[in-house]
C-alpha cells in the first residue's frame, strides 16, 4: 500500500514514530483490531484519535469526514461539544481542503500557520501549534475524510511516520465506507418493511370497508396526520388489529 504523495516541508533528521516498543505491523494489527469491533462509528473514530496521540506522540489530532461537499470535524483528542460535528470545511480550504482537493498529504515540520493554506478555527485552542501532517482518508480511491496531527514545537515527520498515518487513514477509510454501507442496507431494509405493512393495511381496509386502493392510502395518511405518528406505526395496528380479530374467530 503506498502513501499518498507528500508536500514535504523540508524536514530536519528524521525520527522514527513512538509506538510504544511495538513494530509498525503489530501496531497497524492493534488498529486493525479496534476497528474489528462493532463499536458505533464516532466511538471507533475517538479511539482511533486516542490511539494515535498516544503513539506518535502529537499534541492534537483531528478526524475530518467528507459529508456532502463539505468535511465535517468529527473526532478530536480532546473533544470540544461546540466544535466536533459542527466545523466545516470545503474542498479547497485551508491546509485540511487542500489535502482534500489534491489527495496528497501535507507535511510541515515548523511555523505551520505561517503557511499560505493555513485557516484558523478561533473554537479550537489546539490551532495554536508548529508542526502539521496532513493526510487524506482514502477508500477505493474514493475520498472519505482527512486525518491531521498537530505538534505545538518543532517536529520532523520521517518518511515511516507519514507512511504509517497513511496506512491508518486507509483503514479508518475502509471502516467509514463499511458503517455507511451497513447503514444503507438498514434503510433498504426498513423502507421495504415498511412498503410491505402498507400494502397489507391498505388491502385490508379495502376488504373491509370496500374502498379502492388510493383511498386506503389516503385514509391511512389522514389517520397518520391525525394522531401525529408515522405511517408505518398506523399501518402496523391495522395489521395487529386484523391479526387479532382473524384469531378470535377461529377459535
């Protein structure tokens, strides 16, 4: 797996990544493992930040995720309730859009704010930092998101800690992909369910009160309005309503 291209910020001797006496394989194995656990999305994402300040030892870290055309901060190391799913940020802007637009990570070792691309959020005091790596999350070649850790001294980002962001970036990618498309199948699923409670109300109420087809629907939708729950849920007790009634008389 190769490393999106990086913008290198002319880094000084490079180090490599603390993880904690472990090798990179074994520290991509216990991400890989957090990420295995059916955990809700925005729960994975905060250990995932957690982790990853532990490890290579950044000051903050930052999970953007793209949601429409905008990237939405959805996880921080030190979550901020005024700021997390409410800063957003287009393609293009900042030093975390353009990451976005090119797809290439952004490595700066010092004076990051002094960079051209630079956008500062006045909610987050961890804007106040020196060094910057940026790097997009990728999945299928798809943009998913933009992962960033921040220094608030001088640090030099060697080849193997951007390559192992990277990498983290790409698995953090492919878990979103999986929880959106596990959340879709669930909307299917419920959108069927759904359609097949009202046919089976609608063919009820026409056995039972002679009405055509749309006028079961529409007495299903006035009752709906009525008592101010979905249509599913009226469609459900004419069901049940049904179900009990057919009970009775067969004993």
């Amino acid at each position: 797996m190769n490393p999106p291209r990086m913008v290198p910020g002319q880094p000084g001797p490079q180090h490599e990544p603390e993880t904690d006496g472990h090798s990179p394989l074994e520290f991509l194995h216990s991400i890989s493992a957090r990420l295995a656990v059916a955990d809700p999305l925005q729960e994975v994402l905060q250990q995932i930040v957690e982790f990853l300040n532990d490890v290579v030892g950044a000051d903050s870290c930052f999970i953007y995720v793209l949601e429409g055309s905008h990237l939405v901060l959805r996880a921080s190391k030190n979550p901020h309730p005024e700021s997390v799913g409410t800063i957003r940020i287009a393609i293009g802007e900042g030093i975390t859009g353009w990451v976005a637009r090119e797809r290439r990570a952004v490595a700066i070792s010092e004076n990051a704010m002094g960079d051209p691309r630079f956008r500062r959020f006045r909610r987050l005091p961890e804007d106040r930092f020196e060094a910057f790596l940026s790097v997009p999350i990728l999945a299928g070649g798809r943009l998913i998101g933009v992962l960033n850790l921040q220094h608030q001294e001088r640090h030099d980002h060697s080849p193997q800690e951007v390559k192992l962001v990277a990498t983290i970036g790409h698995l953090v990618g492919a878990e979103i992909e999986r929880v959106r498309l596990d959340a879709e199948v669930a909307k299917l699923a419920c959108q069927l369910e759904t359609r097949k409670l009202l046919e089976r109300a609608k063919g009820i109420l026409q056995r039972d009160l002679g009405m055509t087809e749309e006028q079961a629907y529409v007495r299903l939708q006035q009752e709906s309005r009525r008592r101010r729950i979905p249509m599913k849920q009226v469609a459900e007790a004419v069901v049940l309503s049904d179900d009990l009634r057919r009970g009775v008389q067969k004993r």
